[in-house]
C-alpha cells in the first residue's frame, strides 16, 4: 500500500519540477549572436545589459509567421498599456530584407535583433524552448526573468506580470 501512495507522490513532484518557470537565462543563450539592423553581431547578454533597471517584454516572432501578424495589434494595445516598458523584438525572419520589410509594414516599434533563420535550431531557441511564435518573455529590473512564456500578447498571465513589475 505505501509503494502504492508514493508512485502519485513522485509523478507530481516530477511535473511540478519540469513546469517550474526559468527565471534566468542559460550561458547559452546569453552568448547567442544577434544581428542589428545596421548588420552588425551583438551578444544577447549585451543587448540585455542596455536595460538594466527597466522592465522587458521579449516578443520572438517573424514577419511570416501568420499569428505574429495577428498578435501585433495586442502588442501595440500593450504597448499603450504600459508605456514605460521596454519592447525587445526578437525576429526569426528567414531574410534580412523580409525582416526589415515586417518591422515597418506591421509597426514593430522598440528594439529589433534578428535571431537567426530556423526557430527550430540554435542557443537562444533551445535555451527558451522555443517551440511556437510569435512567444513572448517578460524580464524584470534585475534581468531575471518574470515570465518565461505566454504565446498571446494579451494573456492574462503576461498583463498580471507588468502590473506587479510596475
């Protein structure tokens, strides 16, 4: 009978453990390089470090990428929401000139980095789980992460999040 209590004791242990949220990033995904628009490689932790002491919202999403286009009007409802968050966009677009294309035509306003060409491979999406975009990551003051995922930029979890950051 005890065995037979501990089994169900154990597989939620198991599941509690692997849904807990990353609250930092890997060393992997910290070194990732990113592109400017000016083409230039930076270091995701260099792009982190520029705000230090301000709240972030990651949004990784690609101009082609049907529901990134659906979400960016939340974005920009969020973005009126809380204006004094900053905005990191985190583009998977397959080219450089499509990317820069989508910023404009969708009205990506913050900072944009083009991550690379294949969610599917890489540090920075195998350090996030990346397995859907758009995907979007709030980070705190302190750059530890408050969120870790929310596919909607409306999600309850997401607007919760920034209203106990402010």
């Amino acid at each position: 009978m005890k065995k037979l209590l501990i089994l169900p004791i154990l597989l939620f242990a198991m599941v509690s453990c692997s849904q807990a949220q990353q609250t930092a990033f890997t060393d992997e995904a910290l070194s990732a390089k990113m592109k400017t628009l000016d083409g230039k490689e930076i270091a995701f932790k260099d792009i982190l470090s520029q705000y230090k002491g301000k709240t972030v919202v990651i949004d990784v999403w690609a101009s082609w990428c049907p529901d990134c286009i659906k979400g960016m009007p939340k974005v920009h409802a969020l973005q009126q929401q809380f204006p004094d968050v900053k905005y990191l966009f985190l583009s998977y677009d397959r080219q450089d000139d499509k990317w820069k294309q989508g910023i404009e035509k969708y009205k990506v306003v913050g900072d944009n980095y083009h991550v690379g060409t294949s969610m599917k491979e890489g540090a920075f999406a195998e350090a996030i789980k990346l397995d859907w975009i758009p995907r979007y990551m709030v980070v705190d003051k302190n750059g530890k992460i408050a969120l870790f995922k929310a596919i909607e930029a409306d999600d309850a979890k997401l607007i919760e999040t920034l209203k106990n950051l402010k």
